[in-house]
C-alpha cells in the first residue's frame, strides 16, 4: 500500500470519528434541551394542579368561610358603629446632629406607653392631663424620604466618605444599607380619639431629643459657623477697602499725567482692569459663602426642626385596614381556616393509623 491510499484511509477514518463525535454531541444537546423544557413542563403542571386542589378545598368549604366572613363583617359593623371615632394627623421633622436614632427610640418608647394604655406616664412625657392621654392610640415614626432627598442624601454621604469605601457605591446600595434614623427627614404619625390634641404634643415631641450631648454639639456648631461668618465679613470688608484703594490710585494717576507712552498707560490699565475683576468674583464667592453659611446656620440652630406641624384639628382616620368590619372578617376567616385544617390534619392522623 503506497503512502497515497495510507492517506486517503486515514482521512476517512477521521471524517468518520468527526462524524461520531459530533452525533453524540447533538444527541446530547437534545437530550439537555428535551429534559429542560420536561423541568419547566413539570413546574407548570405542579402549579395547576396545586391551583385544582385549591378550588377543590374552597368548593368544599365555601359555605364555612363564608358564613366566618359575614359573620366577622355583621360584628365589625356593629362595633365600628359604638366605637368613637379615631383621628389622625402627621408632622414631618428634620433631624440634626445624628439625634434620629434617640428620637426613634422615644417615639417607639412613647407607642408602647399608649399601647398599654399607661396614660399617667404617657402624660407626663408629653405634658398633658391624664384625659387627653388616654385617647392616643399610637404615636409611630418612619422616614420620610422622597426620591430627590434620598438622591441628596447620597450625595451628602459621597462628599463626607473617603472615595476609597465609595467606589463603585451606586444608588441603591446607599439605599439598602442606609437606617431610617440616619436620614434627614421623619415623618410622624398620631392617632387619637380626640381631634384636638395634636397641637398639644408638638412642644413635647419637639423636646424629644433635647439633651445635654445634642446640645453641646449644637453649641459647637453654631459657634463654628458664627466664627466662619465673621472671617467671611471680615474678609469682604478687606477687599471692599482694598477696590477703593485701587479706585483712589487710579484717579490720582490719572489726575498728574506723566511722560509715559500710550502703551504704557494702556498696559498699567488692564492690569488694574484684571485686579479689580478678581477682586469683584472673590468678593462675589464670599458672598455666597455667606449666603450658604447663613442657610445652614438656620438648619443647625436648632436640634430638631419641624418642617410641617401637627394639624390644629385632627382628620378622621379614613383607613379601611383600621377598621373592625375590615379586621374581623380577616380575623374570623383565619380561625375558620385554622379549624378546618386542624380538622383535616385530625383525619389524616386516624387514617394512618389505622392502616399501619
């Protein structure tokens, strides 16, 4: 056999182990996309047949869950006729110096006070008669934290942190990881059987977080802010002097004219036109120095600032999800399906038994 027909047989060999190989690849491929769509066929056909189990328990049972329905509404209804009416109203508050987290802890600490229906000590945190604390239902707080206050707050956090931990920090993950406490803004949230003491706990509440750590901070920081405001003063004043210098030797010059050329007088003009423009924007970056500092002093001045007070006369709470005709039905379809499964679970246990 001549090295030519070695050749074409060994092609052929190879052609033919390609060919193999390549089957059993596709055979394989099949195969993984048959059982693939077999798993997703499975999971649908699980779902309907859990879905057909549920119709089959609610048909059975329909006029039980029913009858546990009416009867938490007709209840609900009645109580919800004899029971006073409840109101509600909000205040929304700005916290400073990290005072959130105690101001959580207090409302949380005056919620559970109303809760237990302890009114002598919920009186005399807030400052009113035993009366008027007995018909507060809840006192709750949450953030209240609108998409461009929470874009701010990001910001805030970027300009504070070193850019080291903050690379590659996104949105959301400030987001996720920030507390409610940490934010700025809070909302507050009071229910009452009386529409008009709102306005009585907004000094108490206010007072929450007043104390000598928060205030020593304030202290510092108003002092601080007061200092940079008289350099800032001080500092335009100097240069407000020092334009007028400027103004005053420009005249004189121009008043005794010299054997200087054109050009000289033309060059010595612009520089004066260059010193005083600098002057004009450096006095103008001042003036908003002062301007952001004045803002600022009037958010920090303050350990808590409310940015929108209780209302004078509180609105009835018109939540469905407060109400018993709501609470009840939900209540009593519960037990009702509680019973029955307990039941079921009941049968199950004597079946097995008896068959083993």
């Amino acid at each position: 056999m001549n090295n030519k027909e070695i050749s074409k047989n060994t092609f052929k060999n190879t052609s033919e182990e390609d060919e193999v190989d390549l089957g059993n690849l596709f055979k394989v491929i099949g195969k993984g996309i048959k059982n693939f769509f077999n798993f997703i066929g499975s999971i649908f056909q699980n779902i309907f047949h859990f879905f057909i189990l549920l119709l089959i328990f609610l048909k059975s049972y329909a006029l039980k869950l029913g009858l546990a329905l009416l009867l938490g509404f007709l209840i609900g209804f009645v109580l919800h006729k004899f029971e006073p009416k409840t109101y509600v109203s909000n205040m929304i508050i700005e916290t400073n110096y990290g005072s959130g987290k105690l101001l959580y802890k207090q409302i949380n600490y005056l919620n559970n006070l109303a809760n237990k229906k302890d009114s002598l000590a919920l009186s005399n945190v807030l400052n009113i008669n035993i009366k008027e604390a007995s018909k507060i239902n809840g006192i709750k707080i949450s953030a209240y934290q609108s998409e461009i206050n929470s874009y701010k707050a990001y910001d805030r956090y970027l300009q504070k942190t070193d850019t080291i931990y903050t690379k590659g920090f996104k949105f959301e993950d400030f987001k996720k990881r920030i507390d409610e406490p940490d934010l700025r803004y809070h909302q507050i949230n009071v229910d009452s059987k009386s529409k008009t003491v709102f306005s009585i706990i907004s000094p108490s509440i206010n007072k929450l977080v007043e104390n000598d750590y928060y205030r020593n901070l304030k202290d510092l920081r108003v002092n601080e802010l007061n200092q940079r405001l008289h350099i800032l003063n001080k500092n335009l004043v100097q240069i407000d002097s020092l334009r007028n210098t400027y103004k005053k030797v420009a005249l004189k010059k121009a008043e005794n004219p010299s054997s200087s050329s054109t050009i000289e007088i033309s060059k010595r003009e612009n520089k004066k036109n260059e010193n005083d423009i600098e002057l004009f924007n450096t006095s103008n970056d001042i003036l908003n120095t002062i301007s952001w500092t004045n803002d600022d002093l009037k958010i920090k001045n303050n350990i808590v600032n409310i940015i929108s007070d209780f209302d004078k006369v509180g609105v009835p709470d018109k939540k469905i999800s407060h109400k018993k005709y709501f609470q009840l039905p939900l209540l009593f379809l519960g037990l009702m399906l509680g019973w029955i499964l307990i039941m079921q679970l009941n049968e199950y246990l004597n079946s097995y038994k008896s068959n083993n």
